[in-house]
C-alpha cells in the first residue's frame, strides 16, 4: 500500500498586522508564514484581498532559509477613516497574473487596521501599564542626550505600536512672534515641558499633571525656555522680575532648589545641558557665552563675549562643550571654560542667519547652517562635518538644512527641505544612502528633528508623523499630526504641538 505525500502547508507565524495609519498615506505590512512540505512551481507569485479594500494586491514574495516565507504589502490610500479588523487573503500562485495557484492555494493573515484623519475623533486610550523598554533611557535633553543625537537603542516592533492617550497639555496658543512649545524631557515616569510662561510636568501613565511652576511673566522678552532632566532635577531658564535665571526644580514635586543669575536675554532662552553634576547653559542673543553650574547653583565660569555670539544649546561629551556659532563651533573645556578651539565656517561677506544645535558623532561634530552672501543675494544651507581633533571642516553637503540631524552607527539622518526628503548620509563622508519622501502633496516642512532606533526612523512633517523602516526605508505607521518628537524610558513616543500631546505606546 502505497502512502500518500504529507500535504503541503504554509503556517501564518506573524500574527495580527496591527497599525495607525494616517488618511491618504500608506504603510507597509509583512506577513511571515512557515512552509511545510512545499515545493514551490517555479517563482513563488502573491497577491492580496480584502473585504474592507484596505489592503493592495501587490505582494512582495520572499523566501528564507528552512522553508520560511515573508509577504510584503501596503495600506490602500484614501480608504474612509474608521477601524478595520478582519482576514487579509493572500493567494500563492505561479505566475505574476495570479491566475495559477500554487500547492498552496493561500494563506489568511489577520489584520487591525486603524485609519485616522486629523479631525477623526480619538479612537480611546490604551492606558496598559508602563514597564522600562529595554535599552531605553531617559530622555533629558533637547534631542534626548547631551550628544543631541536622537538614538533610543530599541528595536520597535510596528505592529506593537499603539496609541497610549492624548491631551491638550499647554495653556497658551502659539503665535508667530511668542512659539508657546519648546521640546520636551521625560525622566521618573514624568513628561517635562514649557510653554512661554510655565514649567510642567506631566504623569506619562495618563496624561494628568502632577505639578507646574509658573514663572509668572508674558513678556517675550523673558520667556521660558526648553527644559532638560538629570539627577532628580529639572532645569529650566526663565525670565523672573525682569531678570533672566536658570532654575533648578525637584523632579517629583516641583519644589525649586535654586535660582542661579544669568545675563539678561532678548531671545527664548536656550536648554541646558548636565553632564558630571555639572550644568552647561548658554545665553543665546544676549552675547553674554556660555555659563557652567555647580550641583548646588554656584558660577563655575562664564565664558562672557569670548564665545562670539554662539547659538542656542551646547552639546557636551566628556572631552568638550560644543557651541555654533552660524558660522562655526566653538569648543571649550568642561568645569573649567578654556577655550581649546574655533573652527570656522565662513567668508568675509557671509552673515549668519542661524543654526542647529551641534551633534556628537563618532569622529565628528556636526551642524546645519544657513547663512546670506551680500555680494551674491543668495542665501546657502549645509550640513557641516567638523573635524575637532584636527580642527577643520572635513565635509560639507549643500542643501535646505535647517534642523539638527538625527545619528546612529555612522548614520546621520538629515531632514533637507530642498528637495524635501529625509537623507541618511554617511558619517564619514557625507555620501547620500538612501532617501525616503513624504507621501502627501501637501506636507511642504519639517516639524522638528528625528528621533532614531535600532530599527526605525520616527520622523514628523507639517502634517503627518511617520515610522520608516531603515532596512526596507519604507513607511509602516504613520499618525496624522505634526509635532516634537521624543522618546521615554518607558517605551512612549510622544508627539507634541502646541495645541495637543499624543502619548504612543512602543511596546
């Protein structure tokens, strides 16, 4: 008696496709299914259906080692908003028509599939409870770090993420000549931010308030600046009775520990930066350089007007404090303020007209800058590799970059205006990886920086936020909203405007 053949089967091992995606843009989904005594006839061929049309038919087929098979896919564009559940079919066929099946006909893959518009009514909270993500820290600085860089080192599973709770967290609307939000900081299960007159901390399991500070002035000419987080304290400047502090508050309670004078400034303020107890902070516009704090308050140093009018937040490691000056970086000693050096970037008829706060890389410092030529009328954009060691410029990228890059593993992550893209450049020499382009005709900036994993690239537009894989450099979670972006300890994506806060879940 002959046995007949065990037959041919292919299990779905991926479980549900969960995503947010925003109206009229696409992410991209992956099934994984394991293949039992299958054997393929000739090129494995795939197309996808579903009863809700939320899904594309173009599938992706790729096999793996040991009979495991991925199926990569899209979200349809301009499906109703609304919450969708079912079974994704997914057909196996052996020509690329699909009118050939395969030994195994198809598989069925679950999907939740959530498609929101900015005006689509918050689809509930998610309060699950908070746990520390592996390889995550406290995000205690503008860009997360005293490097600036932007890097969590977790890996972020797409269909993990979800959406935790939303709240309008500030009191005062922005306007064009007083911005109401600066970054946000998260330490101890706390969300830190400001508005031009108020300091607040915020419980990240909810969303409710557990204190505020309000410095008590509306004059922009004291405003309140970013904040930053570090050994149960928070830092923050602000202008007080006409005088410019930076203020150091308890973490938990909000009680202040001191008030250390700074010189008077016409501009927001910039965020400090702690690093071994000892408190950087710049004073921006009012030419005054760069200040250092003891743990207690005490002037360490002012670098007064030897600093060249630098600009906005230093970024420190333990070999120097750095400061751009729109035409350079300026680097100083730490605890002591000596100058070790100035590299410059710039001509005898270039003014500059700003710049980002410098990055930390591996072997480099870098900057993007923009600065007006009078004798050509043309305004020029880079992105600025300084070499410190050897104190020049090693390469330069010319483009619209106007906000900090994002780094990792050698990998600057630079938002360009012009051509309007994400760029992930080279650290050693600049050279252009890869791109990727936001999808609606109507996004035409950049919100902020980026915020960067082991294995995506969050990044906001003036409309839209988006999750993009760095291997596959594709879109898989998008939510319709622009703001500041950061990562907590406690796995939290927050993105923050100055109308709203929208805390997403990470794991």
């Amino acid at each position: 008696m002959t046995t007949a053949p065990p037959a041919a089967t292919m299990t779905v091992q991926s479980g549900t496709l969960a995503r947010v995606v925003a109206g009229n843009t696409s992410v991209n989904l992956v099934a994984a299914a394991q293949a039992a005594n299958f054997t393929p006839v000739g090129t494995v061929y795939a197309s996808a259906s579903d009863a809700a049309g939320v899904l594309q038919a173009p599938v992706q087929v790729t096999a793996g080692a040991n009979g495991l098979y991925t199926f990569s896919l899209d979200t349809a564009t301009g499906v109703t908003p609304g919450r969708y559940k079912g079974n994704a079919t997914i057909k196996l066929c052996t020509d690329q028509a699909c009118t050939t099946a395969q030994s195994v006909a198809s598989i069925s893959v679950p999907y939740d599939i959530t498609i929101l518009n900015s005006d689509t009514s918050w689809p509930g909270d998610n309060l699950t409870a908070l746990a520390a993500m592996s390889g995550a820290g406290d995000w205690s600085a503008y860009q997360g770090n005293n490097a600036h860089t932007g890097y969590v080192p977790v890996a972020v599973k797409a269909d993990q993420i979800a959406l935790r709770w939303k709240r309008g967290l500030l009191n005062n609307p922005s306007s064009s000549n007083n911005p109401s939000l600066t970054p946000q900081v998260t330490a101890n299960g706390l969300l830190y931010t400001t508005d031009s007159n108020t300091l607040y901390a915020y419980n990240e399991t909810d969303g409710s308030r557990a204190w505020k500070y309000d410095f008590g002035t509306n004059n922009y000419y004291n405003a309140v600046g970013a904040p930053a987080v570090a050994n149960g304290a928070v830092y923050v400047g602000g202008g007080l009775n006409g005088s410019n502090y930076l203020v150091a508050f308890d973490a938990a309670t909000g009680a202040v520990r001191y008030r250390a004078s700074v010189a008077s400034s016409s501009d927001r303020l910039a965020s400090p930066v702690i690093q071994d107890g000892v408190t950087y902070y710049n004073s921006t516009s009012s030419y005054n350089g760069l200040y250092a704090f003891s743990a207690t308050g005490e002037t360490l140093f002012n670098t007064g007007n030897s600093a060249q009018t630098p600009l906005g937040t230093p970024a420190v490691d333990a070999n120097g404090v750095y400061l751009n000056t729109g035409n350079g970086i300026l680097v100083f000693k730490p605890k002591t303020g000596e100058r070790l050096a100035a590299i410059l970037d710039s001509d005898s008829n270039a003014y500059s007209q700003g710049g980002s706060t410098p990055v930390i890389g591996a072997t480099g410092i870098y900057t993007t800058s923009s600065s007006y030529n009078y004798s050509t009328n043309l305004t020029s954009n880079s992105l600025t590799r300084f070499d410190v060691v050897k104190r020049y410029i090693d390469w330069r990228v010319a483009g619209s970059y106007r906000i900090s890059p994002a780094y990792a593993s050698g990998v600057l992550y630079a938002l360009n205006g012009n051509p309007f893209r994400v760029e992930a450049r080279a650290e050693a020499d600049g050279a252009l990886q890869w791109s990727w382009t936001p999808q609606l005709s109507a996004e035409s900036s950049f919100y902020g920086p980026a915020v960067v994993t082991k294995n995506l690239l969050f990044v906001s537009t003036d409309r839209v936020t988006y999750a993009i894989d760095l291997t596959t450099h594709k879109s898989v979670w998008s939510y319709p909203m622009a703001g500041q972006l950061s990562i907590s300890q406690n796995g939290v994506l927050y993105i923050q405007n100055a109308g709203v806060t929208v805390a997403v879940n990470l794991q």
